[in-house]
C-alpha cells in the first residue's frame, strides 16, 4: 500500500442475466435481471461493487462520473462522495444517479479496506457477528407449487425464520396463496410485498385479511411515494402486523419523509439506491433517532459489511433472483447457517471477487 494512493482507473459494465423462471410482482413483470459491475484502482488494489441497475448507469459512471473521481485520494470517500453529488445536481439526485453515486461508493469503500489488508466489516465495527436473513421471492407468476416449494426451501435448507411472498397483481388469488405459503413454512414469520399496488382502503381490507395467515410484515402496501397513505395503513392494520417500506430511499430526504409521516414500523434500505455504505450508515444513524429498526433490501452479499456494523439493523433480505445471481458471478457469496449469514474472515474488503468468465456470457 502507497502512503497516499490516488484513484486512478474507474471501469463500469453491464450484464444481463435470465431468471430461472419468469418473476412479477404487484405492479410489474420480469424475465432478466440487470447488473452494473464497477472497478475502481488505486495503490495496486481493485475496488469491485455491483449494482442492480440499468445498464445505462454503466455509460453514467464511465462517461460523467469517473473523470471526476481521477486523482482524489482513496481513503477520502466522503470527499469523493462530496464530488460525486454535485457532479449530478442539474441531473436530479434519485434514480439513475443515485444508483451509479452509491455504486462508486461502495467500490470505494472495499478499495478502501483492501488497500488495508482488512475486512470492510472490521473496518466499520461490528455491532454483531452475523446477520439474520428472510427469504424472499413467491413471484405472483409463480403457480402454486412453485410458490410452496421456494418458500419451504428458505426455511428448510437456509434456516430463515420468515418468508416473503409478493401480493398484488391478482388480489384474488391472493388470500388462497397466502394459506398456501403459510403451510410451507409452517412456525416461521409470513411476510407480504404488494410492491405499491394498492390504494390505502385496499390495501388496510388486505392487511386485515392477511391477519388469518400469520402475516407478520405488510411491505409496501400503497407507494413509497404517498406517506400519509401509508401512515393511514399503519394505523388501521392489525396490532401484530408491521408495515416497512423504504427500497425506493435515495437520500436520507426520501427516508425523513417516511418517518415525518410516521408511514413505517420498520424502514428498509438498499446500499445500490442509497448512496452506498456511505448513505447506508447515515440511514442506519437516523434510524436509530427514530428509534426504528431497518431492515436491508435485496442484494444482501453486499449489504453484509455494513449490516453487521448498523446498531438497530433488524435482518437482510435474502432474494431469490439476487441470491441466484451473486452465487452464479462472484466468488466469495456467504452460505447461509442457522439461517445467517457470516463474513469471511479470510477475505478482505466485502469479499467478493468476479469470476469475468463466467459473467462475460451475460455482457450487454
């Protein structure tokens, strides 16, 4: 390691991957999965981020971004990220931008450790040794014997003590879906995800539904983008049931809003939308004002660093599609035990390392 090692080359590309099986939610429908992989050099070391994102974010980073990072010393992150976040002022900060900022970040951050010879979480501090996962997937395309066999799998083989099934697309279907899960895994916590598609009237006859299932986590039940409506939700759902949102949370305005309107029992977060570990840590100490718990959403071998660090962080998202991918591209993704996930102690930085051959089959 160099005393004061500049970033030098910053390189973005993107890949596009199949599901399994076709996958949708309350408001969409998908069959391939986008990933944007960024390496960031300096010293002699390799910084590596990916992120769920479209592939124009790769052009972003390359074309508007990078050449603004050239020459910032390494260690300085929040000088970068300062950089970083007034380069996109007349671009709008959320979406696309946010998407690429909290990838360089990210990167930054694991070069950072790695050019220190140390684990990211070591670096952060720990609060914990392992993070609590759930299982996430039961797409609404799902039939239900898919529905029942992916569900009893996170309990079964990975140890979740909940499970998470999408809702929405066809409220129809929905309650005798939801008995279905419930069956598969049996003692373990039922959680639901209408992903926005409700309005709030709909969406508290949902909740009150749900309660003969179980349902402990009502996600999303009307969009991110209506507070008051999904305050409304809280307030009127059952006294066991938790509502979450926060996936959409760009900045930490995004996530104030929530909490100002009091639209959440637990607020979630996603290091590829929020700016990072960087925005992750600041989500985790305003979280922790409101004396909220928060909880990590998808990509969750990347989350795993700073979930270990975060004081008042409840469990990670355990994302089938994701889970699939990272397992498929990297080397280095966690095993779940007991229904945890552990960083490897073995490896510096978030852990992670591309395996190019294979992801190149999948380069857009």
């Amino acid at each position: 390691m160099r005393d004061d090692p500049k970033i030098g080359a910053v390189r973005a590309r993107a890949y596009t991957v199949p599901t399994d099986a076709p996958e949708a939610d309350g408001t969409l429908s998908w069959d391939r999965t986008t990933l944007v992989v960024v390496h960031v050099e300096a010293g002699g070391e390799t910084g590596l981020v990916y992120s769920y994102a479209d592939a124009s974010v790769a052009r972003l980073i390359e074309a508007t971004l990078a050449p603004r990072l050239t020459g910032i010393p390494a260690f300085d992150v929040p000088r970068a990220n300062a950089v970083l976040w007034g380069a996109v002022r007349n671009l709008g900060r959320s979406g696309l931008a946010a998407t690429a900022i909290s990838a360089l970040d990210t990167a930054l951050w694991d070069l950072k450790a790695r050019l220190l010879d140390t684990l990211l979480a070591s670096l952060f501090g720990r609060a914990r040794d392992a993070v609590e996962i759930y299982g996430s997937g039961g797409f609404t395309s799902y039939d239900d014997r898919q529905l029942y066999d992916q569900l009893a799998a996170f309990v079964e083989r990975d140890g979740c003590r909940a499970a998470k099934m999408k809702v929405g697309s066809r409220p129809e279907r929905d309650p005798a879906r939801m008995a279905s899960a419930k069956s598969a895994i049996g003692d373990a916590h039922l959680f639901i995800d209408a992903n926005g598609a409700f309005t709030p009237k709909h969406a508290v006859a949902v909740a009150r539904a749900a309660e003969e299932f179980g349902v402990a986590w009502f996600e999303e039940p009307v969009t991110s983008d209506d507070p008051a409506g999904m305050a409304s939700v809280r307030a009127m759902a059952p006294a066991g049931m938790e509502i979450a949102a926060g996936e959409y949370v760009y900045t930490l305005d995004d996530l104030h809003g929530l909490l100002a309107a009091g639209a959440v029992d637990v607020a979630q977060a996603d290091v590829t939308r929020c700016g990072g570990y960087s925005g992750f840590l600041k989500v985790a100490a305003l979280c922790e004002a409101a004396h909220i718990d928060l909880s990590g959403h998808c990509a969750p071998v990347l989350h795993l660093p700073v979930a270990v660090s975060a004081p008042r962080f409840r469990h990670l998202e355990w994302f089938h599609d994701h889970v699939r991918i990272e397992r498929m591209l990297f080397d280095g993704a966690p095993v779940p035990r007991d229904g945890a996930i552990t960083p490897d102690p073995t490896r510096p930085g978030h852990g992670l390392t591309l395996k190019k051959r294979d992801a190149d089959a999948y380069a857009v």
